[in-house]
C-alpha cells in the first residue's frame, strides 16, 4: 500500500480534528489531573514501506523501451520506549527512542533492469549496465532520539498535551540490484541521513465512554545534517571489472513529519492504545544513480532523485503506565 502527499495530508486532517476536539476551551474546569512522578511507554509496530522511490530502468525488450522501476523499502518492525517525568502542574519532561526496519524479505526477481553504475570506470562518469533476471533487495532502518518538554492541558471534551524539544534522527536505505544467475555479480546504492533540530507537536484525546478514548497526535521537526550517497559493485573472479567505489556527501535541511491515531483502554496499572501511525522524512535521501553529463547527451534519462523521500507507516501497540507517585 502506497501513501502519496494527498493521502499524508489527509490524515493529518483527521488527527488534527482529534486534537481541536481535545483542545480546552478557557471558561471550562479541568477535568482530571496529572499523576506526578516518573512514567513509560513501551511501544510495538508493523512497518509497510511507501516510498516508491527509482531503483532502475525496467526495460521491455519486446518494444525496446524503457521506464522507471519502482520500488518501496518492503515490511518490518518497529517499536519505541520513552521515560518521562510529569509534575503535578502538568508540565513534563521525556526521552525517547524509537527504531524502524523493513526489507523486502528476498526481493522481487526482475527479467531485465538497467542501472547506471557511476563506480564502474568503463566510461569516464559511469556505466549503464544491464541485469537479466534480477534479484532486487532493499533494506531500510530508521533510528531517532527524542528530548521533549510538555504541558498538559484537559477541558470538558477531553485533553490535549502540546510538546516541543529537540529530535536526532538516522535514516538508511541500502538497494541491491543481484544477477540471478548466482555469479555473484552486483550493484549496490545506499543512502544515509544524519541530522538533528527543532521538533513540536501534540497529542490530544476525547472519552468516548467504557474507559475508552479517541486518541491521536502529531509532529513536525526540521532536521539539519548531512545526507551520504554510496555506490560500489561486487564481482565473481573473472570478470575484471575496472570498479571504484564512489560516495558523495552533501549537507541537507529535510523535514520530518509523523502522525497516529487510534483508541486508548484504561487498565488497572495503566493505559493500553492500538492505532496506526505514518512517518515521513521529505528530501532525506537519495535514489540518483549519478548519471552522467555525458550519457544524459546521448539521451540516457536521469534515474531517482537527489532529494528523495522515506515513507513508513502501519499499526502499532502502545502501554503506558506510572512507575511510582511523588
């Protein structure tokens, strides 16, 4: 399943709805209090990738034409912890971490893709070089710190919790282009981000009665850092292939944006909340395979983009619970 900007924009929408619904009005009570003292949450999530960034050229050898070859980071798993310390004014203090990963379990096979390989020195620039039966694998992993600073606020239709603080992030994606033929004979991109700023959000609820509540939350952050592109070829002995492995670096301001919603179950010894979630980083990465000025004359077409986006989403587990009052 594919998520576009339209789709993203869309369920921001719907989660901002659930915040302004939280949102308290100035003339209403507060309608609960905070439980002082520290508090964690322990989070688990199916990862789908969305990405469909360019990994090649898909060649139809029957028509003698060409297009892009799509492809997304695959399925995985993901989850999250978090420690928090809240005080009885409703204010707030945390650390998070959170991971994603996702592959493609093996990867399609492919009848013909065609990647340009800017490390293989054949033609001063790079080389286009044709895979037959092709074994496409991705792999992506996503990593990210989270200081925050909070204040909670509650209204007779429910609360609302606005946030801000500093996030570290790193996002990776390694795509692997493996003859099939089991020469050994490969083609491997990767691209990795680097970067830390400003994060700000919320996340609001409304009781729905039961012990039950329509939850959901948001962020954005702006990310300063550095973006890394790396391209290398591994080769079976006998082919002789004259290869340089080439990186390339470039600093990069890339925005990253998240967004949950879902239904939140008061326990006995805490609060148990199943939703789904997306995160998005716009521009992070790379799928450019370098091609060169000279081949783009000859009227070989540019394949990805030196700005590219990752795009995961899927359900998630969420407990949260006190570790002891003041």
């Amino acid at each position: 399943m594919a998520f576009n900007l339209k789709t993203i924009r869309g369920f921001a929408l719907g989660v901002a709805g659930v915040a302004m619904l939280a949102a308290p009005a100035c003339a209403r009570a507060q309608t609960g209090a905070v439980v002082p003292g520290f508090h964690v949450e322990a989070e688990g999530q199916r990862v789908f990738g969305a990405s469909d960034f360019d990994a090649g050229l898909a060649a139809d050898l029957s028509l003698l034409t060409f297009g892009a070859f799509s492809r997304d980071e695959g399925d995985g798993w993901g989850g999250a912890l978090t420690l928090g310390y809240a005080w009885s004014n409703g204010w707030r203090a945390s650390l998070g971490y959170r991971r994603l990963e996702a592959d493609t379990n093996g990867g399609p096979i492919v009848p013909v893709v065609i990647a340009f390989v800017p490390s293989l020195d054949l033609a001063l620039g790079g080389t286009p070089f044709d895979f037959y039966d092709v074994l496409v694998r991705v792999e992506s992993t996503t990593s990210m710190i989270d200081l925050m600073a909070s204040k909670e606020f509650f209204g007779s239709f429910g609360r609302v919790e606005l946030f801000g603080g500093l996030r570290y992030a790193t996002v990776d994606r390694d795509i692997s282009l493996i003859d099939c033929d089991c020469s050994g004979l490969a083609v491997h991109y990767s691209s990795t981000f680097d970067g830390a700023g400003p994060k700000v959000g919320f996340r609001g609820g409304v009781p729905i009665g039961g012990g039950m509540q329509l939850v959901g939350g948001g962020s954005v952050a702006v990310l300063f850092g550095q973006s890394e592109f790396r391209n290398s070829m591994s080769q079976p002995d006998g082919f002789g292939l004259p290869v340089v492995p080439v990186k390339d670096k470039d600093g990069r301001t890339v925005g990253a944006f998240d967004a949950e919603a879902g239904l939140a179950f008061a326990m006995e010894t805490g609060t148990l909340t199943v939703g789904y979630r997306i995160d998005a980083w716009l521009g992070a990465l790379d799928s450019d395979q370098r091609v060169s000025a000279d081949f783009r004359t000859l009227g070989f077409p540019s394949i990805g983009d030196g700005h590219d986006d990752l795009v995961e989403h899927g359900p998630f587990v969420r407990f949260a619970a006190p570790l002891g009052a003041d």
